[in-house]
C-alpha cells in the first residue's frame, strides 16, 4: 500500500472534515466543517493519502491545560482521528500518532490529551485515564435539595451572543482552581457549542445567576420536547454548569430543575466530585454514573513533572517505561513540592516503577499511584513508597475537563 501523511492545505479542508465523518460513519454539513475551520491550525492537521484519496485524519489544537499549582502548560490536543473503513488495521492510526506526537516532542509541549472514541485505541500509545466524566438522569419531582438550602440572587436568560462573555468570565475564574481544564477564548466557547447529535436542531439556552457582586454562575442547556397523550414530560440536556461559590452553584441549579414543564434533566459531563450528590435530599435519584473523561500522556516527561505543584514536600525516583517516545524511558529523581519542582535523570534505585500510561493517569491527582498499584499497573520497591508518592501528587478539586475537543 503506497500511503503517505501530508499536512493539509485550505483547499482540501472541506474533505479533510468530511474523511473523518466517513471514519465515524457520519456526513458533515456546511455548519459542521465551518465549525471546525474555526479553530484548525493547518500546519498541525494531517491527512492519510492513498493516491488522491483521504483515507485517513488527525491533528492536535494548541492547548494550554491547568495542572495543579495552577500554570497553563502547553498540551498537543489530540483529536479529529479516523481512518476509512476500506483502510483500517493496516497502520494507519499508528503512523498518525507518531506523527502528532513527535510534532508535539517538537513543539516543547510537555503533554498531550485526548478523549478516546473507544478506550481500547491509545494505550499503546502512552495514554491513562486522568479525568472522570459524570452523567446524570433525574426526575424533577424528586429533585428537592437538602434542609437548609436558601436560594439567593436572580437569573436572566440571555442570547449567545450577549452571554458569551459571562460564560468566559466565569469560566475562567472557576477554572483557575480546577487541574484537567483548558483556557478556553471565546472562539473555543463557540466551538463547543455545537451539537453533532440528536439535539442539534434544538436551540441552546444561556442562564445566568447573578450574586451581591455580579455573575457568579452560568448554565448552558437544551429542552427536549415530549407531550405524550398531552402531558408534559420534557427532557432539559444540560451542556456546562459552572460557577464560583457554593451558593450560585446551588441556586443555578435549582433553577434549571424548577423549570416548568421539565420532567427530567439529564447531563453527560458533570465533574467527577459532583456537588449535587451532596445536595440532594435523595442523592440515589441523580443516577450518577462514572466513565472515562480526558486520557493524558507525559510528551517531556521531566518538564511536565516540574511544571505542576506537589502537595506536600518529598523525594521519589520513578522508572518509567515508554516505548512509544522512548525518550522519556529510564529512572527519574523528582523532588518537589508547594513552591516548585526538580526532575532529572538517575542512576539511583526506583521508589516507584510504572508505564507512561500510568503517570498519565496520576499526573493530575485524579488517580492514587495506590489505586494503579491495585490495578497492577504499578510496583513499589519499599513500604511507604505508594503513600509518599500520593501525598505529594494529591490534588483538590478533582481533576476535570469540561471541554471534550
């Protein structure tokens, strides 16, 4: 087979956008490939070509993801890839990620994230589970909070346009405390807001609460509409909620499961510490199911360890085994904690053996070394080792990323 991976020009665009549906068994329309023009960088966005044919795609966004200790650091955001069914398990996927990943390797980005159509594709590529998604299903009648919640402020329903810079605002400052998440500019705000499913053709609704001091929470949603024998039995889809105090995110809450005529609101990406099993007074009725959010992988593996915070003072030596980007292969002595952080290569006997994919799961805090060591995918030299290395890497909030590119 005589392929090759060319990175795009303008004028295959279109069809670029429309091979990667093909992968997924979709079309494209005139919406979806300006969406995604909106936000492509050309130079980082590469098609498979048999003959004239693109048979397959990828390509990575300039991202910079909070880590904990809050920095930006910059992160290859792996996404759009898929190959023809008339060309799979032939490579192709392989050659692309090694493309992407020595691209970013190249680009000084210490790390590189991606969410998984199937879990099964990126191991062997170096990827872990570092971030959870939640999805919720609950019936509005049984929605009542906990005694002692009081509701405060008002909320305005705005167009998108007028909402956009509150959702920004907002967003950003809710942010700044939470590892996993992306910087988000206004042109990514409208990016994701772009539905590829069932509820495309709905429009969106833009809530936002308002505090003492202004706009402290916003909520993004949909309404499906359901009038069997002329009963009003609505689904309310809600696309983002976030906010800044414990309070509006209460209230904004509320809100959304006292509108009328909803009998049911689901979410498909709430953060994994939920707040609202906390909230509810039956918190079994929010059906709260877990599954995999952001899959991370070291790109630099001593830059991305010295770039984050640790919790708490220490000095582990961590072997690491990457076949993939063997350059981050070998022991590493990281000593780190509040204010900084040292990584180097050693020659000094491992605390702590893993696989890249492991520290790619517990980079952000969100997965104990401990839990890894349950699952085999860690070894410890000494008693204590797993402890230590968790307290360092222990971070509050949980680590999210609302943003799914």
């Amino acid at each position: 087979m005589d392929v090759r991976i060319e990175a795009i020009g303008e004028d295959r665009f279109e069809a670029w956008v429309q091979a990667t549906e093909a992968s997924f068994g979709g079309a494209a329309d005139a919406d979806d490939v300006a969406r995604e023009r909106s936000v492509a960088e050309l130079d980082r966005t590469f098609a498979v070509l048999d003959g004239d044919e693109i048979v397959g795609t990828a390509a990575s966004f300039s991202l910079r993801m909070r880590v904990p200790g809050g920095a930006e650091v910059p992160t290859a955001g792996v996404t759009m890839v898929g190959v023809k069914p008339t060309h799979r398990r032939r490579g192709l996927n392989t050659s692309m990620m090694r493309r992407l990943l020595d691209q970013a390797h190249e680009r000084g980005e210490p790390l590189a994230g991606l969410f998984a159509s199937e879990g099964g594709i990126y191991g062997r590529f170096g990827f872990g589970v570092a971030t959870f998604n939640c999805s919720i299903d609950l019936e509005t009648d049984r929605s009542g909070f906990v005694r002692g919640y009081r509701p405060s402020g008002r909320v305005r329903l705005l167009a998108m346009d007028e909402a956009i810079p509150a959702l920004a605002d907002v967003y950003r400052r809710a942010a700044a405390s939470r590892p996993g998440t992306i910087a988000m500019d206004e042109t990514r705000i409208r990016y994701s807001l772009h539905d590829h499913g069932a509820t495309k053709e709905l429009p969106f609704f833009f809530a936002l609460h308002e505090g003492d001091d202004g706009v402290d929470a916003t909520a993004i949603y949909k309404v499906k509409h359901e009038w069997p024998g002329s009963v009003p039995m609505s689904e309310m889809v809600v696309e983002e909620v976030q906010a800044l105090t414990p309070q509006a995110y209460a209230d904004i809450w509320r809100f959304l499961l006292d509108v009328d005529l909803v009998h049911r609101v689901t979410a498909w990406a709430v953060s994994p510490d939920e707040p609202l099993l906390h909230l509810l007074a039956e918190p079994r009725r929010l059906r709260l199911t877990l599954k995999d959010g952001l899959w991370l992988r070291p790109v630099d593996l001593p830059a991305a360890l010295e770039a984050r915070r640790y919790a708490a003072e220490g000095r582990i030596v961590l072997e690491v085994r990457d076949p993939f980007c063997p350059w981050n292969e070998g022991r590493f002595s990281l000593e780190a904690g509040p204010e900084g952080a040292m990584c180097a290569p050693t020659e000094e006997p491992a605390d702590l053996s893993c696989s890249v994919n492991a520290l790619g799961s517990g980079y952000l805090g969100g997965v104990t070394f401990r839990q890894l060591w349950r699952a085999g995918q860690v070894t410890d030299a000494w008693p204590g080792a797993l402890e230590r290395a968790d307290v360092m890497f222990a971070s509050d909030p949980a680590p999210w990323c609302p943003f799914v590119f």
